[in-house]
C-alpha cells in the first residue's frame, strides 16, 4: 500500500516539476485568494446586531453600566 502511494507522489511531483509556470501564481490571483478566504470568515452583521452595537456605544458614551 505504501510503496503504491510513494510512487503516486513522485509521478506526480514529476509531472508539476516540468511545469513550474503552472503552479506559479501572481500577486493578483494570491490577494484574491485571500480576499475569497477571508470572506468566508468574516461574520454576517444583521442589521439587529449593527442595532445593539450602536445601543452599547451610546451606553459606553453615557457611562451608564
């Protein structure tokens, strides 16, 4: 099992050597990468949550706790 998959991994580390300018990326397709990630990460405000926030800043800035 093993020695199958070794080979795998070389044969195709062979392949994707003779070819370095395909796995080259540029400086555009990188941050558009990480805009893509990141997006999914970034939490969906609601508008009742955007509510609440402005709620606690006039509470902080009245100094009622």
């Amino acid at each position: 099992m093993l020695p199958r998959m070794v080979l795998r991994v070389r044969r195709a580390v062979r392949r994707l050597a003779k070819r370095p300018e395909e796995l080259a990326s540029t400086g555009l397709e990188n941050q558009a990468s990480w805009d893509r990630m990141m997006t999914r990460y970034r939490p969906v405000e609601t508008e009742t949550e955007r509510r609440l926030k402005a709620v606690e800043r006039e509470l902080n800035r009245l100094g009622l706790r």
